[in-house]
C-alpha cells in the first residue's frame, strides 16, 4: 500500500546545476535533484529513508506526516515545466 503525504518542499538552485531540496516542516527531510522531473521521486526516496529511521529508533512519526486515507480528494500545487518557443 502507497501512502501520500502533503509537504512543502524548498527547491534552492545549485550554481552546478540542479536544486537542493528541502522541507520546512521535516528539516531532517533533505535530498538533491538534478532536474524538475527528479524532485518528487527524489523526494519520495529521502521520506521513505526518514520514516524507516523514526521506525528503526521506535520513535514516534512528526504530527506532520499524517499520511491521506485512501479515496481522498487532494489539493496538490506542483512546478509544471513548459518548453516555450
């Protein structure tokens, strides 16, 4: 089973290139993504690699991270790239 969870996410651009991903909600929560398209997996992983750290220490999940039930409408704002002419 999935679960979904709304963060707010900081895209910092790197002078190299691509961004530096944080959220600050979760400052433990800290990834890099080397375009747009990589961010929210990118993102996924770090959670995923964050929870299981809270789990391993049997430590109790931020109030932040209340997963969504399933069959829940969602309010999502995303970066959407267009190339233009």
């Amino acid at each position: 089973m999935q679960n979904i969870y709304k963060l707010p996410l900081v895209l910092e651009p790197q002078p190299e290139g691509g961004y530096t991903v944080t959220c600050p909600l979760l400052p433990n929560l800290i990834t890099e993504a080397d375009t747009l398209d990589e961010v929210i997996p990118n993102v996924s992983d770090a959670l995923a690699a964050l929870i299981e750290t809270y789990e391993d220490l049997n430590q109790p999940l931020p109030s932040i991270l209340q997963s969504y039930p399933q069959n829940t409408v969602i309010w999502s704002e995303s970066l959407i790239p267009v190339a233009s002419d």
